[in-house]
C-alpha cells in the first residue's frame, strides 16, 4: 500500500501538473476481473490442448482478453508473461476500481512493484557479482627486479639526471 507521506508527497506532486485523472473510467468499466478471469482460462487452455488449438480456443473462450487487450492475449499464448506479477497488477486494477485507492495511488503502487522487480533485483543481481569477484583470489603483481647499488652510485645518477634536466630548462627543487 501507499503511505500517508507518500499520499501527501503525491497529491502535493498531481497538484502542480498536470496530470488527467481516469479514476472513474477505470471504475466504470471494471476491466479487472474480466481480464483476470480470461487470463485463467487461457493458462488452462495451455495446459490441455495443444499449441496450434490455443490459439483458436483462446479467441472464443477468451473473448475480452483477445479484443480488449489483443497484446496480453499475445503474450499469454507466447508464455512470455510472468503470471504471479500479472495477478499482483490486476490486484491494484481491482483496488482502483472498488474505490480504495485512486489511478494515482495505484500508479505509485505499480511503481513500487516495477522498482523491485527491476531496480531491486539489479542491484541483488550486482551485489552478488561484487562477492563472488571479492572471492577470486588477484593476480600477483609481477615483482620487478632491481639491481642493488651504492649510495655513492645513486648519488651520482641522481646528480646525472638533475644535470641533465637543468640543461633541458627543468628546474628542480
């Protein structure tokens, strides 16, 4: 649900747009069951017949679905639609519709669903690829050999090479 800040934050936010409210339209035409009630059909369906008679099955026992929300009907028949997040969104579409929340609160609703499905899980999905490279052990560095010398050799490379930057115009200090 929608907290009483977010409600707030919310109407303070539709005040300044804005933005159409179809809040009654949404009551009015009572989408939810309907659709619901097709999308079970057609998930039975698929489990019985075969994939050429689904299709044609679906369009009769499915009606709505397949003349309302040709795209879903789509989808449904491809199995390319998460069903339990289909039925969490038509849970809100009945909220909407039965009066407790309105298309905007809804809206802040399907947002908080889509954050975790996609933003929650992204940032899961990278938390793990963190640990699992904190576990690969790195590569040594390779070690680079030096040659040992004197502190009277240094000093006259040291001196070698101030000469020859004082010479290019490098002052150093």
């Amino acid at each position: 649900m929608i907290t009483p800040q977010e409600r707030l934050d919310l109407k303070k936010m539709l005040k300044e747009s804005d933005a159409e409210d179809n809040t009654e339209y949404i009551r009015r035409v009572k989408h939810s069951v309907k659709i619901r009630d097709d999308i079970r059909v057609l998930d039975r369906l698929a489990k019985t017949v075969s994939k050429e008679d689904l299709e044609n099955q679906g369009k009769e026992k499915a009606r709505f679905l397949y003349e309302t929300y040709p795209d879903l009907f789509k989808r449904i028949l491809a199995d390319e639609l998460d069903l339990a997040i289909m039925s969490r969104l038509l849970a809100i579409l009945k909220l909407i519709e039965d009066g407790k929340v309105d298309q905007h609160e809804g809206s802040v609703m399907v947002g908080k669903i889509l954050k975790e499905l996609y933003l929650d899980s992204a940032v899961k999905k990278c938390r793990k690829l963190d640990e699992a490279q904190a576990e690969v052990e790195p590569e040594p560095e390779p070690k680079i050999e030096g040659k040992p010398i004197s502190w009277g050799q240094w000093s006259a490379l040291r001196s070698k090479i101030v000469h020859d930057l004082s010479s290019a115009g490098v002052s150093i200090k």
